[in-house]
C-alpha cells in the first residue's frame, strides 16, 4: 500500500479568495477554484479524467457540477463525510491513479453558508436511524463539540484557558493572511471574556461561518515530473469513523487515533518527524483532541500541550494552521478540510506567508474531523512531503 | 421555572415499528432499552439487531431509568438557556438527552439523575432527565401538573 501514496502528487492548488460571494453562484465559485487549481498545476480542465467533490456540490452526487464544468471523466467519488471529505478523496485519487484508473484528480470543495447559496432541509428524515432519538433534544453542532470539551475537563482538568490558546494562535497567523475574516490578535482573556455559546465554549473558540472553496489537483509520477511545479507527494493515508458505538463511546476522543495511525505507518513516518500540520479547527476543542489521538501528544495532556503560544510558528514547537485556519481565515461551506490541505502544500512548497512559512518544511500533515464530535464523525489524516 | 424548560422541543418523531414498544411504554413512564439475549449486552439507541454481535435475538428490557450525568453543555444562545446531556445509565450505557426542572447552572457531571418523561402535543412522549433528589422530583412534578392545567385555560 505504501508504494500506491507514494506514487502520487499533488501538483495543483488554488483557494478562492472570496469569503462572501454575494455576486456569484455557487457553479461559479466551482468553476474558479477548477480552473485555480489546474493551472497552478500548468494544466488545463480538458486535462482533468477524474472529479471529486462532496454533498455541498449542487445535484445528484457529482452528476450536475461536472456537467456544469464541462469536463469528461472516467473515474468520480462524492463520497461526503463532512470535512474530513478532501482528505478522503485525496487518498482514493491516490489509489486510482496508482491502479491506473485516471491521472489527473480534481478535488474541489466550495460552499455559501453565508449568502445562501443552498437551502436547508427543512423535513427531518425519520429513515435516519438514529434521529428520532437525537433530533427531539434540539441541539446544534458546538453543542456536541462542547460536550466533549466538558468531558475532556472533567478528565484531564484541561482549561478554558488552554482551549484559549489555540485561538490565541490562529490569530497569530491570520493578522499576515489579507484574505483572512478576522486579522486581529486577540488574547486569551478576550477568548474567555467573548459571549458564551455552549458551556465551556466561547464564541471565539468558534471557527467563522464563511463563502468560499478551494481545490487541488492530484497527478501521476509521469505527469507531475512534466509540470514545473514544486512536487508534493502523498506519503501516507489513513481514514475512519467513529460513532457512538452502541452507547459505548469515549467522547474525548475522535476517528483520528485510528486514522492518524494508519497514515504514519503508511507513511513510515512518526508524529515528530512532521514539521507543520493542518489541523481541524471547527472549535479550539476540536484542535485538542486531534492533537492527543494523532500522537502529538499523550492522551490527556492536549491542554499543556497547546498553551503559551506552543501553536505558532516561529515560536512553538508544531506550528499549525499557518493561514489563521477556520477560527480566523475561512470556514467555506461548513467544511474546514479543503482549507487544510490547501495550507499544507503551501507550506512544502513554501509558498506561505514569509511571516509564517515553517523553515526546512518538509514533511507535513493535514487531518480533518468531518460531522459531531462528541456521537459520529469522520477521520481522515493524510501525511505529505516536498520531493 | 419556565414551562419550555419542561416540556421536549418538537419535532417529535413519527414511530416505527422497529421502536414502536419503546415510544408505547415512554407515554406509560417506562424507560425500554435493547438486551441482546446473545452477548447479554444493552444498547442504545434501540434496534431489532444487536449492534455488537449483530444478533437478531434481543428483546426489550425496562431500565429503572436512574444514572448519572457524563456530559452536558448548556445551549447559553436559547432563553432561556437549556442544558443537553449524555447521561449513562446504570446499565453503562450513554444516551443524548435533556436535563430539564432544574437550573442549568447548578447541572455538574457524575450529578445522579431520572427519566422523567414530559408530555408532548402530540406523538411520543420523549424521555428527558431530572436530577435524582426527591425534592427535585417533586418539584418537576408540581410543575408539570401547573403547565397542564395552564395548557387547558
């Protein structure tokens, strides 16, 4: 299996700018972040033989958008597990390709949460099995966050002030990123000092609601040795779900103690060979617990472990999120995955804000946590390096 | 107290025949779990297979519907504020719910608590929490009695 990943490249990226797209369709944003990405890549669309997207694409499974595009493919997956979706679809471009299924991946992610470019339902669908056991308590997404972020203190006497903290840090990267929503630095008191939401969660341990989207382009070894861009190869993949098992479930912990396992020993890599990482941050907690279960550090020790600006590059030990990431840059679509691996190929490629690119980076991680933390989420990490 | 922290908030879920018996015996203040005659193991939430051994022999089993708070959050953006909760039975099962009668702020984990099960409009009753002191209890109760003749003014 490991020489699948590594056969494979990343060889195009492209982030769309926007951050409220009042003035354009949701094709559209579609449209720019696939032609973004192919021609970084020094590709063309017509290029393109596979699509990838998730549910926030508008029609049936991927059917509507590639027409809208215009592309030909003979190989698709629109497989949706929340954010977490790149980083899966990421790994099965790698595994077609290296079967010879297609050679040219295209990834692509964009939403308008905030203009309203798609409804919600407004039927709960009772064939959910679950629903009519969950839907009648009335609850939102940072409230399952919040209720791991209060089991996680209850366990491991973790702090609002270390959750604090990575805010702290995002803000520290996202004052250098233009495109960023909020490029203040803020501090931890004014963390705690922000309206609570869902105890023990503030509103700045919340990430933005944001437009936008972004892709990337996943190539062969043949091709990406033919295109003049720097070469990011996927090393290493892992992906899971967890749930709640029953009611058996831990709820301080996600999918990515498995999937991050996975990835490195694909990759034959440990959680201190890796320079920079991309870490889902939907919540400050989120960033925690993925820290722990992908072995950064020990179970339990998270909040020690992210405290007095250990997050930020130039200062701490595992820079992460060097874009100001969803608690300060962008959230398109609800979904912080794409964003994430976006950020950790300009880091290999350095290509990051000189204020925040990770000097000698050259081995990366990008790990997304797709759904509800605290009953059923997915996990995926992926492990990339500069060749 | 306020009658929307005593009663479930809709929707209300339609009942199937997998958890029909579970929706019939919550309108009789009777909490059913799944028991798998197979591994001997609870589940939640309820189905016609075992999710651990996936045996089909599992039968319905009333819990005394007593536990104690694993986690909880208080929605703060809701007036007024409402607290959901995985409580886990004594069985050593946790289960999404609502801790209501009481005043979220003084809601803490391990706190022991009850399967009330608050009347709705119409549909199910839908099992929620109190916390397990017999004057918490009593006090839900009278409440409840208060909202329902307040409903039929």
């Amino acid at each position: 299996m490991g020489s699948v990943a590594q056969s494979v490249y990343i060889a195009g990226i492209y982030e769309h700018p926007t951050r409220k797209a009042v003035d354009k369709s949701l094709g559209q944003l579609y449209f720019e972040i696939a032609q973004g990405a192919v021609a970084d890549a020094g590709l063309s669309l017509s290029d393109v033989d596979a699509f990838y997207c998730d549910t926030d694409a508008p029609g049936f499974g991927p059917l509507s958008i590639i027409e809208y595009l215009g592309i030909e493919v003979r190989h698709y997956d629109s497989t949706d597990v929340g954010g977490s979706a790149p980083m899966v679809h990421l790994s099965h471009a790698a595994q077609a390709i290296a079967t010879g299924k297609c050679n040219v991946a295209l990834v692509t992610m964009a939403g308008k949460p905030r203009t309203g470019g798609r409804g919600l339902d407004t039927q709960p669908n009772w064939a959910v099995p679950e629903l009519a056991f969950e839907l009648p308590y009335a609850h939102g997404v940072v409230d399952q966050y919040a209720m791991s972020a209060m089991r996680h203190m209850y366990e491991f006497d973790t702090t609002a002030e270390q959750l604090a903290w990575i805010k702290v840090a995002a803000s520290h990267h996202a004052q250098h990123n233009p495109h960023a929503m909020l490029r203040d630095v803020v501090t931890v008191e004014q963390v705690l000092g922000s309206v609570m939401i869902a105890d023990p969660l503030h509103r700045l341990d919340c990430c933005v609601v944001s437009d936008g989207g972004g892709a990337f382009v996943v190539v062969s070894q043949e091709i990406a040795r033919q295109l003049k861009r720097p070469r990011v190869r996927l090393r290493g993949a892992g992906e899971a779900i967890r749930d709640l098992r029953g009611g058996t479930a831990d709820i301080t912990s996600s999918g990515a103690v498995v999937s991050g396992a996975t990835a490195f020993a694909e990759a034959g890599l440990k959680p201190s060979d890796i320079k920079y990482a991309s870490l889902y941050d939907s919540f400050t907690i989120t960033v925690l617990i993925q820290l722990e279960d992908l072995g950064f550090c020990k179970r339990g020790q998270g909040g020690a472990f992210v405290s007095d600006g250990k997050l930020i590059s130039g200062v701490g030990k595992l820079p992460i999120n060097t874009d100001g990431g969803g608690l300060c840059s962008n959230h398109p679509g609800n979904r912080g995955g794409m964003t994430k691996i976006l950020e950790a190929v300009r880091q290999l490629r350095e290509e990051a804000h000189p204020a925040v690119q990770v000097r000698n980076c050259d081995l990366a991680l990008a790990h997304g946590t797709g759904g509800w933390l605290a009953s059923r989420h997915g996990s995926a990490t992926v492990i990339l390096e500069r060749v | 107290m306020d009658v929307q922290t005593l009663t479930p908030l809709t929707p209300v879920p339609p009942v199937s025949p997998e958890t029909e018996a579970f929706w019939d015996a919550t309108a009789t203040d009777r909490l059913l779990v799944k028991f798998c005659n197979s591994c001997n193991k609870v589940h939640v939430y309820p189905r016609a297979h075992c999710p651990f051994c996936f045996s089909v022999d599992t039968e319905w089993r009333e819990s005394p519907g007593e536990g104690e708070i694993y986690s909880y959050t208080v929605i703060r953006r809701e007036t007024p504020p409402r607290v959901v909760a995985y409580v886990r039975l004594d069985e050593g099962v946790i289960l999404l719910t609502n801790i209501v009668g009481c005043d979220p702020n003084g809601v803490h984990i391990d706190q022991r608590v009850k399967a009330v099960f608050p009347r709705a409009e119409d549909g199910p009753c839908v099992p929620a929490f109190v916390p397990a002191s017999p004057t918490q209890e009593l006090a839900y109760r009278r409440e409840c009695q208060g909202a329902e003749s307040h409903e039929k003014d």
